[in-house]
C-alpha cells in the first residue's frame, strides 16, 4: 500500500521549528507586555493525548492550552501558527455543518465549547466535540481569514501537558469514584496558565495557577475563591469564567462566579494555598451565566465586552475600575456597581473572543446552524 | 453530472467515464472510499489528490472530509479520519482529470432507532427535600448525549408550572466520565443568603409546596436514540438546613468478628450519595480495609461489606471532612458561613476518623 497523503492540515508538521529556548516572547495578559523566556523547547514532538476540548487560551508564540475537562489536564500545543496577521473581516455560516461535513458526521453531533484567535496570525480556534457521547473526539478546527477550515494534527504536534488529578484523600472508600472536574475557563498571565474549575460532586473553588512550562512536579497552586455578600456570608464560589484586566497597573483577574456576581481579584493575592476573597463590583442579573468577557479600548475609554447566556451581550464601563466602592449589599446594586449597557442588536451570542483592537470574533445562532463572525466593538 | 444513492458497502458502477471505456465504480468498503476501474496516473496531480476525488457529508458549501488517500492495487483509496458515522449520507466525487465529475451518496452505518435507554434513579432519594438542596444526581442506565440537558429537565411548581432560573444551566454539563450521571446544581445564587438573586428571587424550593422533576422522553441517549419512557419524581420543599453535618451524632453498629457482615453508619439527615461512595472508608493498624459500598435509607445509612471476614480488634471509620448533605454544608462547616459565628474556615479536605472495635 502506498500512502501518498496526509491530508490532515499539521500545523506543526514538518515544520522547521523556530523556537528555542530563550527566545524572547512577550506576553498578551493583562494587555501589557511582559519579557517571558521561551518554552517551546520544553515542548517534545508526537501525539498529544486530547479527551476533550472544553476551554482554549492562546499564550505566547502561538502556543495554545487546550483544557481537557476529560482527561483532567492542561495541554500546551505548538500550533506553528506565527505568521503575523492582520485581522480581516470573518464571516463563516453555517460552521457547525462546515465542520461536521470536514470530520465526517452531521451537525449535530458538533459541539462548538470555546473560540479564541491567535494575537499573532488572527487565525480563529475552536474547540470542538466530535460526537456527543463519552466517546466523542476531540478537534481543534482552525479558521483562516479567508474562512477555510483545517484541522490542527495532534498525531504529530510539539506538546506537552500537566494533569490536574490531586492525590485522593486517605478516606477514599470503596464505592468507585465518578468525579470529574469541568475546565470552566482558562487564561495565560506573566507565565502561569490559570484554572478554574468545577467539580461534579463536592461544592469547592480551586483555581490553580500553573507555571509553564509545564513539569508535573509542579501541578500548580490551588487558590480557594470565596464569595461574601453583605458581609454576613459567604460561600466558596467557583468561577465561571474570568480575563486578566489592570487596574492602576496592577494586574487583576476579573471574575464571573457561578452565582452571578463580577468581582476583582488581585494576581498578588494568589498565592499558594491562599484563600482569596473577590471584590464585587458589578452584578450582571439573575438567571444569568456570562460566558466570555473581551476588555478593550475605544475613544480613549476602556470597556469589557460579556458574553451572557440569558442576558445577551453587555458593555462594561471599564475605566477606574479602583474607583468604585465595592458592592456590599444587593439593595444598593443599582447604584454601587460599575455601569454596563445591552448591546441588543447581538442576540444568541454562543462565545465571544477578542480579534483585534477593534473588533471581537463571535460564535452566534441557534443550534441547527452556527455563524462565526467578525463584529465591530461597540 | 452522475449521480446515484447507494446503501453501505455498496458500489456505484459508472460506465463510460474512462478514455479506456472501462467500467468505472465508486465503491465504500470497510469505512474507506475507492475509485475502482480509474487507472491511477504515476504521480499525484499537482492539485493534490483532493483535486480528484473527494467526499461530503453534508450539503452546500461545505469542505471535504479530512483523511489520507492510498494507491491500493492500483485503485485510488480514500480513508476518512474518522469512523463514518451512523445515519449520515456520505456524498463521494470523482472528477477525472479532463473528465465529467460524478457522484454517489453512500449511507453510514445504520442508525439504530430502539429506544432502551433510562432514567433509573434520581438523588435525593426523598420526597422532601430542604429549600436550600444544593444538587441532584440523575443516574441514566446507559450513556447519553451531551448538550441537551437543559431543555430536557423541568421543575414544575404545584400548578405544573415550569420554574425559571433555578438551575444553573452549565453549558459543558457536569456529567461523569461515562455520561451516565448527570450532576444538577441549583442556583447557589438563591441558596445563598444576602445575594441579589436570592434577594430577588428567593430558594428555588419553597418550605410547604409541592413540586414535581420531570425529565422529557426525547432527551437523546449516545447513540442518538430518545429515552424508552420519561421520568417523573415529586417531592416537597422542607425547612432549609444551614447546619454542618456532625459525625458525632452519627451511630455506627459494628459487624462481628470472622463475619463479613456489614459495618452499618446511620446520619440523623441524608447525606450527599455520590460524596458517600468515596469520602468514607475503612481501616485497621495495617491500613485500609478493602470492601463494598453500599447507600440506603434514602441516603441516611452507609454499608461496607469487607472482601475478607471481619478479624476481632480494633479498626476506624474514615471521614473526608469535605463530605457534604444535600445542602453543600461539610463536616465542620456550612454551604454559606454566617461570619458572625467565627467558624474556622478549612484550608483543605482532612480526614477524621472514629473508632470502633469488631469483636
């Protein structure tokens, strides 16, 4: 037999790798650029072991961290994707039937869990579920600016990745262990890869900050998040999703929990075993997930783009965010938190991802047909 | 151009399309696309061999399937990246260099359509539940699809009227590695004491009142086929409980010596099923106690059944401290702290233990 093509789009294959180990990178955290060293050298050529996509997070050099909530681990991929770009209007209907028919199976058996375009080439990247049973694939789908689709090879890719499976406790029982920790968001800052999760049996908050490259001595600190409201309670509180964000040049996390509030956390305060208290400034409704958040700049302002499941998308006024009182009771809500309008033209807003300073990449529609396309920060 | 529907493993025989008069025929065999009678030139054409044969699975503009073509015995082969999925139609186009393009549908695997799967128990187990309950678990007897759930779980109110907002719908389900269990949060939201949506809203479970879980037949089990029959659990909402489940009062009946009889714990309140599996153990001097599990008494009584009889001596219950109730309140600490009582937060899970003497 005579194989005579890999069609398979491998972005790392065969590619003449240009990294080396101490090139300098530069970070797209907290939109400051911070002189990082390289690690892509750590990074070793072959197949990647992916469960599952469920978050993506692009860090430097066009390394992407996939969040495998199946295999319960972090995977940093080499897409080789490091031709500078420049953002070009993304327009693709119907993607769901677009890359059902590019692995073979009808649209709806895809599950689109997360976009993100690369700072460098502007190429977009999803996360995809082909199938959506437990044994479904998992593909991450690149998307030129031209809207052509191609696969990134995990068979033969640079790699390498960092479980997230602690060591069971002594009172582990007997009775088989069904836990499983959903990746709910992921984000690269000044060298760690920040996790947040959600556990499918105990109510707890871990996020984990895990320094890459990665080494599997090194698992990453767990931070407890908790949540108080008017200062009389609180909860341990996962987070949903969060950005890195300054505030008076210091880097923070801007944090969405699982119970609706937006809070502030400084990077400084995660620290190992820390237990961290978010300060609230805006609540976004009830009944409400936000799902991505995109800060940005416009007419010498800042703003954050929030994706949301019920409530549609929403501007943030985002200057002097150190000027606002935290929120400490739900009485003064209307008056206490940080400003935010209704975008309402954008409606089924699925994932949102910033694309360039001017405009963000949106996932959007019903489940039977999927668009991804460029949109104009408002 | 050509076009012909053929079932799986079939061939499409389309004459007439070679310079050589040679009987050219699509052929799906064993989950791979071959171009049978087509002599296949020395050397890929400069477009790629994508130039010349390709396959759909969908209609409109959309792109072909990934892959790898071979030259098999002389027919150009295509193998899909992945497996051909059940019920999809496969569209397969030749386009011979200078020729006529043709085509022929071939169907994946046969969609199997019997509806086995169900809903085989839902946790808590019983019919009151406290306002502030923090999850359900849904057992399914096989599989399922991802990304349906929440239009296929309701709580209807007394009237039957669905309730609104009172799970937090996550878009990536939390289910176990199976997707045979499905983890249901409420909204800590309207659990938690002094947040806008509780404040706004109240408990999803009001103290008095009736409800009924309804979950729809046409959720779709992994094979794609619905449910062989809906599933229904009524219960009614019973005063919130905010108090940290105290392994004191807990009574432990002790098995006898070189039986295998049960080691019995009996809690004063249900108890969180899934965390029972897993977060209470046996051991003795030598280390764990290997043994069964077993949950009943709508969760208020834990069984271990040891693999080898019981030898007489000492030996200590094992208790993770992050054990939860039905209300996310563990060992030592409640779901929401009330600060003024100046509890101890845990860093961490620890384990505690309590003895007890087998004799």
């Amino acid at each position: 037999m005579r194989r005579v093509k890999f069609l398979t789009v491998a972005f790392g294959l065969a590619a003449v790798l240009c990294l080396t180990a101490g090139l300098a990178f530069h970070s797209y955290a907290a939109g400051r650029s911070t002189p990082l060293v390289a690690a892509a050298a750590d990074l070793t050529m072959g197949k990647a072991q992916l469960q599952s996509a469920s978050r993506l997070a692009f860090g430097p050099d066009g390394i992407l961290f996939v969040g495998d909530s199946a295999g319960a681990s972090i995977v940093a991929l080499d897409t080789n994707d490091r031709t500078a770009g420049s953002a070009a209007k993304m327009d693709v209907s119907g993607i769901n039937a677009k890359i059902a028919s590019l692995l073979g199976t009808s649209a709806d058996q895809i599950l689109i869990n997360d976009v993100k375009v690369n700072p460098i080439s502007k190429n977009a990247y999803l996360a995809v579920s082909r199938g959506r049973g437990p044994d479904a694939a998992a593909v991450i789908v690149r998307v030129d600016g031209k809207g052509q689709l191609s696969a990134l090879s995990l068979d033969n890719v640079k790699h390498s990745s960092v479980s997230l499976v602690d060591v069971p406790t002594a009172a582990s029982g007997n009775g088989g262990n069904a836990r499983t920790q959903t990746i709910t968001d992921i984000a690269f800052l000044n060298g760690n890869v920040l996790v947040a999760g959600l556990s499918n049996e105990e109510w707890s908050s871990a996020l984990r900050s895990i320094p890459f490259p990665f080494s599997q001595a090194a698992k990453g600190a767990t931070i407890q998040i908790w949540h108080a409201s008017h200062g009389d309670f609180e909860t341990q509180a996962p987070v949903r999703t969060f950005v890195p964000y300054m505030i008076q040049n210091q880097p923070y996390i801007l944090a969405a929990y699982t119970c609706t509030p937006l809070v502030k956390i400084a990077v400084s305060d995660l620290k190992p075993g820390a237990q961290v208290k978010g300060t609230t400034i805006a609540d976004l409704g009830a009944g409400n997930r936000p799902l991505d958040m995109v800060p940005y700049q416009k007419g010498g302002h800042n703003y954050i783009l929030i994706a949301n499941s019920s409530n549609g998308i929403q501007k943030l006024q985002a200057d002097n965010l150190e000027a606002y009182k935290p929120i400490t009771s739900p009485t003064v809500m209307d008056t206490g938190g940080v400003p935010f309008e209704k975008i309402g033209e954008l409606k089924g807003v699925m994932h949102l991802a910033r694309l360039d300073d001017s405009n963000a990449l949106v996932l959007m529609g019903t489940n039977d047909s999927l668009d991804l396309k460029s949109i104009a920060l408002p | 151009m050509l076009k012909i529907r053929l079932a799986l493993a079939a061939v499409a025989l389309l004459s007439g399309v070679t310079a050589a008069a040679q009987v050219v025929a699509l052929h799906l065999e064993n989950g791979a696309f071959k171009i049978v009678g087509w002599k296949v030139g020395p050397a890929e054409p400069p477009q790629g061999w994508p130039s010349v044969f390709r396959v759909y699975s969908g209609a409109g503009d959309v792109p072909p399937l990934l892959g790898t073509y071979s030259v098999e015995a002389g027919s150009l082969v295509f193998h899909p990246r992945f497996p051909l999925a059940p019920g999809v139609p496969y569209r397969a186009v030749f386009s011979p260099p200078g020729g006529k393009s043709i085509e022929a549908i071939f169907d994946g695997p046969r969609q199997e359509t019997t509806p086995t799967t169900k809903v085989v128990h839902v946790y808590p187990s019983a019919d009151v539940l406290p306002s502030n309950t923090l999850k359900l678990y849904l057992y399914f007897s096989a599989p399922m699809s991802r990304g349906e759930a929440w239009q296929r779980i309701h709580l209807l109110d007394d009237n039957g009227k669905p309730l609104q907002f009172e799970f937090v719908e996550i878009q990536q389900e939390l289910w176990d590695a199976r997707n045979t269990r499905l983890t249901v949060l409420f909204d800590p939201g309207r659990i938690k004491r002094g947040v806008l949506p509780e404040m706004q809203m109240g408990p999803p479970i009001v103290e008095g009142k009736h409800y009924t879980l309804v979950i729809d037949r046409q959720w779709k089990d992994a094979r794609g086929v619905p449910l062989a029959e809906g599933f229904r659990k009524s219960f009614r909402g019973g005063p919130a409980d905010r108090t940290p489940p105290n392994p004191e009062t807990w009574r432990m009946i002790a098995p006898k010596a070189a039986t295998a009889g049960d080691l019995i714990v009996e809690f004063p309140k249900p108890m969180d099923y899934a965390l029972l599996q897993r977060m209470l153990g046996v051991s003795a001097g030598h280390g764990n106690v290997a043994g069964a599990v077993s949950v009943g008494r709508e969760e208020t009584q834990w069984r271990f059944t040891p693999r080898e009889p019981w030898k007489a001596g000492a030996y200590q219950l094992t208790i993770d401290t992050a054990l939860e109730d039905l209300c996310g309140n563990h060992i030592g600490q409640a779901f929401d702290l009330d600060k003024f009582q100046q509890i101890t937060r845990s860093i961490e899970s620890k384990t505690i233990s309590m003895p007890f003497e087998v004799r």
